[in-house]
C-alpha cells in the first residue's frame, strides 16, 4: 500500500498491509492493533476487569524480581505487547502480558517471550481466540507458557512445554500458582479474580444507572 501519511484509527479495520507497513505505522491511542493475515483488525481497549488483574499480574512479577533472592530470574515483563507469530510474518498479536525469563539479559527485538499470559475477554468469539487461536500460535512459535486468566470462570489454565509436549494444567481461585521457569515465585490467583470482580461490579452499577 501506499506510505502512510497520517495515523490509523478505527476506520483502517481490514486495510491490507505488510508486516513492515504496520511496524512503522502510527496508530490513534485508545485502540488495540493486530496484524493477521494481512489484514489490519481493530478492537477495543480492554477493560478495567482485564487491565485491572493485568496490573496485579505485573505487581507480583516485580516484585518477586525485586525482592525475593532468585528474582534475577525474572530478566522483563510488560503488558499489553505486539507479539510476532508465524513464521511468515504476516501476524502481529497484541498480548496481554509478555514475560522473559532465564535469559540474563534484556531480550532482543521481536524475541519471542518465554511466557505470555492473556486476561479472558468478554464473549465466545473472544473467549475462543484466547482458548484456542491465540494457544496455537504462541505455541508455534516455542513459548514455554501461556497463562490464561478466565475472569467468567475464576480459573488459570496453564499451557507449558514439556519435552515434545504441551501439557494442559486449570488452577482455581483459592489456589497457588508455582512454576519451574521462575524459582520460589509464588502467585496467589485470589487477589487477581478479587480485583475483576470489583471492577466488573462498578461497570455493571454504571451500565444499570
């Protein structure tokens, strides 16, 4: 397509463009952005119930690197990233939240996380991409973890590498996530799921009022 000359907003929904094209466009804030197949797709920002356990995600990652003796683990996370799937580069997702660890070092550009964690969305059609699309592609693409947070469901599920495997584990609320790629940190799922239904109750006394 022709070089863009001016940010792209709602309106460029479906604009077919190459993966260089969408890097170096500039984009209208308020919006997310994805790169599939080509094809341009817009969608909301996410909510306060998905932002929201976002934060608290990110909270308890900093705060196990910062503090707790095998932190250095943790080398980076930060939310709400475009994250390359496919060999052909033609798929730009934005991620939730992408996590690096056991690098020793900051990663690379466009090196693919070694966790990525999605907060579920509202409606089957968004509940089907987290489940199932977005699963596939960050599994091809040698993720070591997808988390998913399900806020409807009060559950984690847990996609992890394990050998030539993926295996599939669902933790609920009350419960404790631990995981081996980084040491002694402990995440209580409670304050997470809390934190979403607080928010939710607010948009609903809204959208009622």
């Amino acid at each position: 397509m022709a070089a863009l000359l001016e940010k792209l907003g709602p309106r460029a929904s479906g604009v077919i463009m190459s993966p260089r094209e969408f890097d170096r466009a500039e984009f209208v804030a308020g919006r997310r952005y994805e790169l599939i197949n080509r094809a341009l797709v817009v969608s909301p920002i996410p909510s306060e119930s998905e932002t929201g356990p976002n934060e608290e995600l990110g909270y308890q990652l900093l705060h196990y690197q910062k503090t707790h003796p095998q932190g250095g683990a943790l080398d980076a996370t930060l939310p709400e990233q475009t994250v390359r799937t496919g060999r052909n580069r033609r798929h730009r997702r934005k991620a939730d939240r992408v996590i690096w660890a056991g690098l020793g070092r900051l990663p690379r550009k466009n090196e693919p996380p070694t966790i990525i964690a999605e907060v579920v969305s509202k409606g089957k059609r968004n509940q089907d991409r987290d489940y199932d699309v977005k699963r596939r592609e960050y599994m091809a693409i040698r993720v070591q973890e997808y988390w998913i947070f399900d806020r409807f469901r009060d559950t984690m599920t847990v996609y992890s590498r394990v050998g030539g495997r993926i295996k599939k584990r669902v933790f609920r609320e009350g419960q404790i996530y631990r995981t081996p790629l980084l040491p002694g940190f402990e995440l209580p799922l409670a304050p997470i799921f809390t934190l979403a239904r607080r928010w939710s109750r607010r948009t609903d006394r809204e959208e009622s009022a």
